[in-house]
C-alpha cells in the first residue's frame, strides 16, 4: 500500500466530500453565532474592520496523525483557512479534530501570521 492507497482508503471510509463539507458547515454556523462563543474575543480583535463573517473559508488539507507518540489512537485533522476578503491571503486557520470513529474531538482557530510583539 502506498499513500495514494492510503488517501483513497481514506476518503471512502470517511466520506471525505461530506466530511468537508459538513466541517465547512459547522465553522460557518460557528462564525454566524461568534458573538455567543470562544470566537467572540477573534471576532472583535479583526483590524480594519473586518469581521470573521467577511473573511473567505476554504478548505486546506487533511491531516491524518498517526504513530504520535502523546495519543493511543490515531486521528485526523480538517484544515480550513480564513481569506482575507480583498487578498485572499490565508490569514487564519480553523482546525476541526476527529476520532478514530469519526466523532469531533477538538477544535483549533489561530493566527497564521501572529504578530511579534515589539520589546
């Protein structure tokens, strides 16, 4: 088996294209109620005005984490980047974290370019 045997396994057992969609889905009804969650505090530090809703979701990649050395069981990841409206630069990302069943684990938002604070 080699890693294309591996993605398309993969895809099949875990619906992949509904997998993204339904992952897409959820960050979105996360982002249209920010004001009532954990987004909240994301949402109101957006610089230029900007609001999460403004920014462009898309899809990233999977991240299939295995033989980690913290965790007994496998897992996987559904990476989606936040696009900035007008550059449509990647200028956050929302991690979706699953089971080895498939079930939502945890969930992840951050800054990909984090500004260095000035000493």
């Amino acid at each position: 088996m080699d890693l294309n045997d591996l993605q398309k396994y993969f895809n099949e057992a875990y619906h992949f294209e509904k997998l993204k969609e339904n992952s897409i889905i959820f960050f979105k009804e996360m982002i249209d109620n920010c004001q009532n969650n954990y987004l909240k505090e994301e949402d109101d530090q957006l610089p230029d005005g900007l609001k999460l809703k403004d920014l462009i979701v898309e899809y990233k990649c999977i991240e299939l984490i295995i033989n980690d050395r913290n965790r007994l069981y496998p897992f996987f990841r559904v990476c989606l980047e936040l696009l900035h409206p007008k550059t449509e630069i990647a200028e956050y990302y929302y991690d979706i974290e699953y089971t080895i069943e498939g079930e939502l684990s945890d969930e992840y938002f951050g800054n990909k370019f984090p500004r260095i604070a000035k000493s």
